[in-house]
C-alpha cells in the first residue's frame, strides 16, 4: 500500500480501521479521498456501518420460560441468604 | 453509569422485576458468548446460569469502576475459562483467534478486477432505518444464524462490541487480547456478516 491511491479491495479491508479511527494520518487521507471519488466504496462503508447498528438494534430475546422460572427461583435462594 | 446505579441499588434491595429485566437483557447474548469458550450448548446454560447466581452474591462488590455491562461479562468470561479448562476444552483465546487467520478477505476477490476496482461493485441497501430492520424478522433472523456462524473469537468480539457496544478497551479487558487482535477480528466478523445480509438489503437483490 504504498502508491498514493488506494483501490476499492483494499479500501473494503481498512474501513474497520478507518471507523475505529486507527488509521495514521496519510492513510486516512488516502482513505477519504479514495471515498470522495467512488461512490461503491462509499456504498460500502455505508454497509458496514448499517450492519454495526443492525447488530446493536437487535431486540432482547428472554430466556425461555422454564430457564427463567430456574433464575428467578436462583433469586430467591439469594434473597434469603 | 446512573442506570447500572439505579439497576444495582434494584438488585441489592431484593427487587425480582430488576433481576427479571436484566436477564431478559443479557441472558440470550450471554449465551452466545459463552458458547465461544464452551462448545456444548447445556454446558454453556450452566455457566451463564452460575454466571447469574455469581453477579448476585458479587453485587455487594460491585463499585461501578466499570459498566455493569463489562463487569458480568468479565464474571462469565473468567466461569467459561475455568469451565473449559475443567472439561479438558481449553483454548486459548489467542489461538482460537490465529485458527481464522485462514478467514480471508473481507469481499471475495472475485468482486475486483486486477487493479483492484469494483468490478461487481455493492448493490444500494434499501434505506431503512435500523429500528425498521430490525423489527423486520427475516433479516433479524438472517443476523442471527449468521452470528451462530462466526468463527468463536470473531463472535465473541463482535457480540461485545456492536451487539453489547462495549469499548474496544472493555472488550479488551474482557477477552484478555490486544487491541491490534481485538479489531482484526472485529474486521473479519463484520465483513462477514455484511456479506451474509447482502441478499437481503438491496431493493433488487445481490450482484451474484
């Protein structure tokens, strides 16, 4: 990765980094000039950030009700204590 | 921290609704990352149940230096150590993480041409809102036999730091890796699961 210009392959293996802000100065340079000319890389890392907030959106599922009676009777044990 | 706060002062006083929501929260992702230590599914049920019984009887340590959040999945991440360690099944995190140095690129190559450039470039995602997507059951169901999917340590960072949204330092501590190791596998796991949505997102289906 030494030329100036970074290809869209290598721009889809440094978006974590990118996001992560762990990038050092000149790559992220690199980086967003790369995404100011290519809207697929663009697309991309609009992708990648679509699936993080998919992931943290992902409602709470409760336990099955026969392991939360259990936990709940556990509970109790430890009040009692 | 002011709701671990209200939520531990809950617990301490006896409260069954705050326990009740708490493991309505956690217990299913707890679940899924305690599967990363230990294989056997009834096996990982009994760590994240040991796991609940041990936050209770620490609660009373529990000083709010770290988030709730980090502080039971630290308690289950040390039970699932010793667990595994126990039945013979220790694998150390470093190494479950080497094992998917094999996982390849983050877009199959095949998607470039030889300079590098898109040649079959990402279809537009619909735009919807992560609320709207994720009360959709088919994606949702997608997300969630693609996470089953993960390589263990890949999983088990992605589960901390975007289903949890943990730190990178939390996540860190928790898993006892670099920082440098910690977002390799973030990398991997999250390319991963947006090829696995791919065919789900685009108003006209995938490239290939």
């Amino acid at each position: 990765m030494s030329s100036t210009m970074l290809s869209c392959r290598e721009v889809t293996e440094l978006v974590t980094d990118f996001v992560e802000g762990r990038l050092s100065w000149w790559d992220r340079l690199r980086f967003q000039l790369h995404l100011g000319m290519c809207r697929h890389c663009r697309e991309y890392l609009r992708q990648m950030k679509t699936t993080q907030r998919l992931l943290g959106s992902l409602p709470p599922q409760p336990p099955p009700p026969e392991i939360e009676a259990e936990l709940l009777r556990r509970f109790q044990d430890w009040k009692r204590t | 921290m002011a709701a671990d706060d209200i939520t531990v002062s809950r617990l301490r006083a006896g409260d069954e609704d705050a326990f009740r929501d708490l493991v309505a929260r956690y217990h299913v992702h707890l679940l899924r990352f305690a599967r990363t230590f230990v294989a056997n599914p009834a096996t990982a049920e009994e760590v994240v149940q040991e796991t609940w019984v041990a936050v209770l009887k620490g609660l009373d340590r529990f000083e709010g230096r770290s988030s709730l959040k980090s502080w039971i999945y630290s308690i289950l991440a040390n039970r699932a150590r010793t667990r595994a360690v126990r039945d013979g099944r220790m694998m150390l995190f470093s190494e479950m993480a080497s094992v998917s140095d094999e996982d390849g690129p983050a877009v199959d190559p095949s998607r470039f041409n030889a300079a590098g450039y898109w040649d079959q470039p990402p279809r537009p995602w619909d735009d919807f809102s992560p609320e709207r997507l994720a009360a959709s059951a088919q994606i949702r169901a997608r997300l969630d036999a693609a996470l089953e999917e993960l390589p263990e340590a890949q999983r088990a960072v992605v589960v901390l730091r975007d289903v949890e949204a943990c730190s990178s330092e939390e996540a860190c501590n928790i898993l006892g890796i670099s920082e440098t190791n910690q977002r390799v596998l973030l990398h991997r796991g999250r390319s991963r699961l947006r090829r696995a949505l791919e065919p789900l997102m685009g108003s006209g289906g995938t490239e290939r």
